[in-house]
C-alpha cells in the first residue's frame, strides 16, 4: 500500500521493539501492540498507553515520559502506521523514496519520524 521495500518496515519495526522483545505494555502489562513506537498527539482519540522514552533534544539524551498510541492487534498497528505516513505531508518524501530502503530511512530521519540521532543509520545497519 506505501509503494515501499517490506525490508524497511522490518527493520523499522525491529529497531523501535528491539526484534519484538520491547513491545510497549501498559501497567498491567496489557500488549500496546505498537509496532512503530508511534506517540499519542493531540489529534489521537484512542487509548494511549504512558511510558518513559528516551528523547533527543540538541544532541542530548533524556528520559521523558511519553504518550503512545495502543491498539488492539499488530495489524492495527501496520493500518495506522500507513494512514500517518499518507496523511501526513511530511512524509512525501519517504514515500517517494520507493523501492530504494536506505532512502526510506533517510527521509523517515528527515521528515523528524525520530528524535534520536542515527534513527536512520540504525535503520541502515539493520537492513545489512
């Protein structure tokens, strides 16, 4: 449906759950089912779940604690993460990037998907 590698999303979703070991669970350890690791805005009218994260802010690493979106199954979580990267002008250029992974997580970085860093480089590292 985004035109894009199915690698990319592997390791995307393989970087942001540490290979599914780090899946965000709630307090009562209710499954997020957030494979993206995608945050809870102003805009999202499900249920969140809240959890420390670790943030970038001018280079500088800190614990926050943040708001992410909870869904009711991994394919949930995959449909949701297509309507972000459709709607949202500031990924056109990630989806541009089509066949071509690297540049996926290139523009990903860019368009700010990521606070850290090597978002992208990571995601490089793991498609090798």
């Amino acid at each position: 449906e985004l035109n894009i590698n199915p690698d990319v999303l592997i390791a995307q979703v393989a970087l942001e759950t540490g290979w599914g070991k780090h899946v965000i669970h709630d307090r009562n350890g209710n499954n997020s089912f957030n494979l993206f690791n995608i945050k809870a805005g102003g805009q999202w009218q499900g249920d969140k779940v809240n959890v420390n994260t670790l943030e970038y802010r001018n280079g500088i690493a800190a614990q926050e604690k943040s708001d992410f979106r909870k869904y009711q199954s991994y394919a949930d979580s995959f449909s949701d993460y297509v309507r972000l990267m459709k709607n949202n002008s500031r990924y056109e250029k990630a989806l541009a990037a089509g066949g071509n992974s690297l540049a996926y997580a290139e523009a990903l970085q860019s368009a700010g998907y990521a606070t850290d860093p090597e978002y992208a480089q990571k995601i490089k590292r793991l498609l090798n």
